[in-house]
C-alpha cells in the first residue's frame, strides 16, 4: 500500500466527456470502457457492460464491475493483501475509528445542504467500511449516489456483497472508469490517487476530501517497531491545481485489546517491519492506550483550472 502515485497519465480524450444530449441528471451509473475510452452500456439485465468497439465485461455475482483488465494490472493481486484486508475488517468493524466516519459524514452534510442528489466516489475503498458509514450518519443517506473503487478485486467483492445499493467497480484510482466532471464528491481515506484523475472525474462545483494520518497516529504502536518514533510527516494534501477550503484535526485515545492491537498492527505498513517478537510484545501488554490522529482536508477545484 502506498499513498500519492506518481503518474504523468492524463485522460484529454474527449470520448470521456458526458455526451451533449446526456445530463447528469439522467445518467444514474455511467462507465467508460477501460481499454478504449467510450462509454460502456448495460445489457436489458444489467448483467453485462459493453462498448461499441465490443469489450464487455460481466457484473460477478456479488454485483461489481471488473474493469481493470489484465494488461493494466501489475501484479497478479494488485493493492492490499486479503490478510492486510482481513485485519483492517477486524479492527474497523470493532468501531475504533467511527468518530472519523461520523465527522467525514457531518462535512458530506455541510457541503451539500441544498443539493437535492450527489454522485459519491469512495476511493481506494477497501471493504467499503466507509462507504457504510456514510449512508448511516448522513442526514439524507437516499439522496447519495455511492460509487467505490478498489484495485483489490477481494475487498470489493466483499463491499458489493454488503451494500448492493452501491456501485462497487475493480478498478485502479490512476485510471478512473468515469467521465469527465461524473462526481459531486470524491472521498480519499487513507488511500492513493492521481492528481489528473481528480480533477477530470470532479465536476466544477465537486469537492474532494482527503483523510490522512496526523503527526502523532499510531505513535504508541510504531514505538514497538522503531527505537526513536517520529512523528508523522505532513503531506502536501491538496492536489495540483485545488486549493484547500478546511482542515480538521480529529485525534482520540483507543485501547484495543491484544487481537485488535496484533489487527491494528497488520492493517498498517509497519507490519513488514514486525517481526513474531513484535508480535508477542505487542499482545503480552495488560493495555495499551493508543493515540489515532487524523488530518481531513476538504479542497475544491482552483477556478480557473481548466476542465
Ligand atoms: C490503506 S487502504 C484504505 C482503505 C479504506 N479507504 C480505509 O481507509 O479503510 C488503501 C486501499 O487502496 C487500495 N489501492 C492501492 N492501490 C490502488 C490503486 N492504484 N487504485 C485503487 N485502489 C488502490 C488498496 O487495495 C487498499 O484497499
Ligand atoms: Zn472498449
């Protein structure tokens, strides 16, 4: 797992773009083919997606889409392993992160007060623990549109298979399977983008918010794994050409018990660096207060930034 790809593609092709005739309004789920560029268009059942230049691709039975196909994958199980996924699902379905999840609704809220539908990308999504979330804390949960993606075919099998009201996709963040301005919100926890990919799939009035790891996250952990702990490093946070609206700071204490703490641990990327002694520390202590920090960033596209 890694965060802020460096990439230099860029998608100009103007078969990306809404055709005239089709509003946003009347395009519920709208998919671009990812080896040509046109639009995909559902079969009378829904079940199978095609492009005029017929590549077509199968909904899977739990109701995602696979649209990364095998000459853009770079390994044979692209992003996080089932066991960094298993134990993210352990540790995020024991609530310890839920006052992250309640403050991301209250700006989905804030932001679109007088909006009477929003298009919703969950990015990077995993398991779609947000994607849930959102729906529960959001004052008006029917009038969201919720779109996730993943590049791990595993976790968004199993977010399909709890949320059938969203559209869950396999498909890689540097190649966005959506057109041009498709989204009124993009949500980015804890996982990797490309700042071109951004900007194309927002539309003008859209926003992006961005959750990331504050300066003392996790600092009780990593001491089990480095000597000296350093602080966090902040990220730049806002893409090229966005420009930040707010930035809030949301940290608490969590004490999770020994299995939480070995999940906690697996689900980050210090887990390489823990070797079984780690392992056996970590769990062997009667309690272990941990600090969670958490940076969200909400920015906006810059005015005259074209697209
Ligand atoms: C740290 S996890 C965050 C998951 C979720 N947002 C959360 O906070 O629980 C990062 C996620 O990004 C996914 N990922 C990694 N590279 C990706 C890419 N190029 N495109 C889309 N998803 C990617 C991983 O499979 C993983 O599920
Ligand atoms: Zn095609």
């Amino acid at each position: 797992m890694f965060i802020g790809i460096p990439c230099t593609l860029s998608f100009t092709d103007n078969s990306y773009q809404l055709p005239v005739h089709q509003s946003l309004a009347d395009t519920q789920s709208l998919f671009i083919c990812p080896i040509c560029g046109k639009f995909l268009e559902a079969d009378q059942a829904g079940k199978t997606f095609s492009c005029l230049n017929h590549h077509s691709f199968d909904k899977a039975k739990e109701g995602y889409l696979n649209l990364l196909p095998v000459q853009h994958k770079h390994s044979k199980e692209p992003g996080d392993s089932k066991a960094m996924l298993t134990a993210r699902r352990e540790f995020l379905e024991s609530g310890f992160y839920e006052p992250m999840a309640k403050a991301v609704a209250m700006i989905i809220n804030t932001t679109h007060e007088n909006i009477q539908t929003i298009r919703l990308l969950d990015l990077g999504c995993g398991e779609g623990y947000y994607s849930r979330k959102i729906i529960e804390f959001c004052n008006n949960p029917n009038t969201i549109s919720l779109h996730g993606i993943d590049i791990a075919k595993f976790a968004i099998a199993a977010a399909a298979k709890k949320q059938s009201e969203a559209q869950f996709i396999v498909a890689s963040s540097i190649r966005l399977p959506y057109p041009t301005g498709y989204f009124d919100f993009i949500l980015r926890i804890f996982a990797p983008s490309d700042d071109n990919e951004l900007k194309r799939v927002l539309n003008s009035a859209g926003y992006l918010l961005t959750v990331t790891p504050g300066p003392r996250h996790l600092r009780q952990l990593k001491s089990f794994i480095y000597n000296e702990v350093k602080d966090h490093s902040l990220e730049n946070l806002v893409p090229h050409d966005f420009e930040q609206l707010t930035t809030q700071r949301i940290s608490y204490k969590i004490t999770p018990d020994a299995n939480q703490r070995i999940a906690l641990l697996q689900m980050t990327p210090f887990a390489w660096r823990a070797n079984e002694n780690t392992q056996l520390a970590l769990s062997s202590v009667l309690e272990l207060e941990i600090e969670v920090d958490f940076i969200l960033t909400l920015s906006v596209k810059k005015r005259d930034s074209t697209s």
